[in-house]
C-alpha cells in the first residue's frame, strides 16, 4: 500500500512539474551528444590471442627425476593463464613501452598525409618534461585499452582504441609483440634453467655411473666363479641391478639434456592469434549511448529538482515563518555570492 502512494506522489510530482521534465532532460542529452561531437569519433581495433601451453621437458621426464631426487626444477609450474596475460598486457611496463614504441599514422587520404612519432608525439600529448609526457600518456592509454578472458576457452581478447583506424591496429599489434617478446624471453630463460640443471644432474648420474661400474668391475675380477655360490649370485645380481638402473637415469638425463639446449634457442611463437589486429578497426562512436545516459541524467535530476520545489511549496504552507526564514538566507547566500564576484574582478 506504502509502495502504490509513492508511486502515485511521484506521478504527482511529474504532472504537477512537467515543465521541468519536458527542458532539463532533453538539454542535458543534447549536451552529451554536442560534447561526443566535439570530441571527436574513435576508431577501435580488436584482437584474439590463445596462450601455448608450456613445451618445456619439465613436462615430461625430467619433472619425473627431479621428483625422484627431491629436487624443484624451476619452472616446473608455468603460469599460463590467461589471467596473467590480462595482467601483463595492463602492467605498467608494457604500457610504457606502447607508449615510447615510434608509429607512422595515416591521418589522410594522400600516402603525404600522416605522422610519425612515438604515442605523445602522435596524439599531442604536452607536458614539460620526457616523464611528464609518458605519464600523461599512460593515462591516455590505459583509458583506450580494453582486455577481456574467456577461462572456459583460454582466449584473451585486447580491444584498444585511437582517433584514427591504423594507429588503433598499430597499437593493438605492439602489444601482442611485446606480450609474445616477454613470454619468449620467459621460456627462454626458463630452458636455460632446466638446461643448468640437468647439466648438474648428468654429471652426477655419470659419476655415480662409473662408480657402479667399477664395484661391479671389481666383483667380478674377484669372484670368477660366483655362479656356485648362491650367495655370491645373489651379490652380482644386486651390483647389475645397480649398473643398469645408473645407465638408464643417465641416458634419460643425457636426452633431456639435449631437449634443454634445444628449448633455450628456440624462437618460435608462444601465442596463437586467432583474430588478428590488421583490418579490424571500425568507428566507435558513442553518440546514441551518451545521448541517452544524458537523458537518464535529465530525468534523474528534473526528478530531484521537482521533489525539492514541492517539498519547498509544502513547507511554505505548513510553516510560513521557516520558509521565510529560508528565503532570507538564501537571498544572503546570492548577495554574498554576488559581492565576491565583484571582489574577484
């Protein structure tokens, strides 16, 4: 019941003001969609990347050694996910790169028609000092790129924009490059740390190698003829175990030892681009959607505005000497107002 007399207040409200509501909300949108106008259309460039899984022999037998022994092997748990890219394309020190990174962009239809210069250079960006610049334009950036994931499929997906098309896809490509040059020098350092060590591991699996070898060697020049001692077969036996066991864990570390050398020269890509950057740009105008949150900011405010002239007219009925009251210091608040403009000019 409560809620059937708001509703039926506020339409009250509406008829009684519809004045207000029929001027402020339309100005307001009018507004947004001149200030959209006059900033100008963007054009946005999208793209779609998938994360490789690791490669790297920690997968396979050597993760299976190092588990043996007791060992950690770096990099042993990659960080794959696509929330890490998220993160990497929004770092800082990416950014700061995008940011310095030269561009040539076509602002014409003649091939004499464009620019050339890193991201500050290019937009107009000002400021007094080289880190001022950079600062400025990071801001300017972090507001034009956009990345989303997908967990279910393991795709990230980078949406930047730009007040021309080309430099929208210039700078959406940058920063695949520099996601796919960081994740390369990741595994690469990551091989050269699996490589050191099972360097470190073959050499003492060589050793331990020709130590069995020799207790062995050594067995046989003395037992020449342990096969009629059961306890002496018994013996022989346990050293051949040994012998083979330490040859087997030595050929495994010496091909993984191979692997590793081969993994940390290795330049191939570490990312799957399924959409690429090149051709996607397309007009961002925001036109329609800035002129209607102005309207819904007309509205909200012709509402506001009209509540507190009925509650004004309602207190000057029940209350004449509070109104009044409320008229006189309004009026001081406009004089005063009024004088300190005077004063300022």
């Amino acid at each position: 019941m409560a809620s059937d007399v708001s509703l039926i207040a506020a339409a009250t409200v509406v008829v009684r003001r519809w004045r207000t509501f029929v001027f402020i909300p339309p100005a307001i949108g009018l507004a947004a969609a001149v200030l959209t106008l006059a900033g100008g259309s963007e054009f946005a460039a999208e793209s779609v990347f998938a994360p490789q899984g690791s490669s790297g022999i920690t997968s396979g037998s050597l993760s299976g050694l190092a588990a043996r022994f007791g060992v950690p092997v770096p990099g042993a748990e990659t960080s794959g996910s696509v929330d890490f890219y998220a993160q990497l394309l929004e770092s800082r020190e990416l950014m700061v790169e995008v940011v310095s990174s030269p561009y040539r962009v076509f602002i014409g239809p003649a091939a004499t028609d464009s620019m050339t210069g890193d991201l500050t250079e290019v937009l107009g960006i000002r400021g007094d000092t080289r880190e001022e610049r950079v600062r400025r334009g990071l801001a300017v950036l972090k507001e034009r790129v956009a990345v989303s994931v997908d967990i279910r499929s393991g795709l990230v997906a980078l949406r930047t924009a730009a007040p021309w098309g080309n430099l929208a896809e210039l700078i959406n490509r940058r920063m695949l490059d520099l996601v796919g040059q960081f994740d390369l020098q990741k595994r690469r350092s990551q091989a050269r740390a699996e490589r050191e060590f099972v360097e470190r591991r073959s050499e003492e699996a060589q050793r331990d190698l020709v130590l069995a070898e020799r207790e062995l060697e050594a067995f046989l020049e003395r037992n020449r003829s342990y096969h009629e001692s059961p306890r002496l077969t018994f013996e022989a036996a346990g050293l051949e175990r040994r012998v083979e066991m330490r040859q087997q864990l030595y050929s495994m570390l010496a091909q993984a030892y191979e692997q590793a050398k081969v993994a940390e020269v290795r330049d191939t890509p570490v990312i799957t681009i399924i959409s690429r950057p090149e051709g996607s740009a397309r007009r961002d105008s925001r036109l329609v959607l800035n002129a209607l949150l102005g309207l819904f900011l007309g509205v909200t405010l012709a509402l506001t505005v009209s509540v507190i002239v009925e509650h004004l007219a309602a207190r000057r009925a029940e209350a004449p000497e509070e109104y009044q009251a409320f008229r006189q210091a309004r009026e001081q608040s406009v004089m005063g107002f009024l004088s300190w403009l005077r004063w300022r000019k």
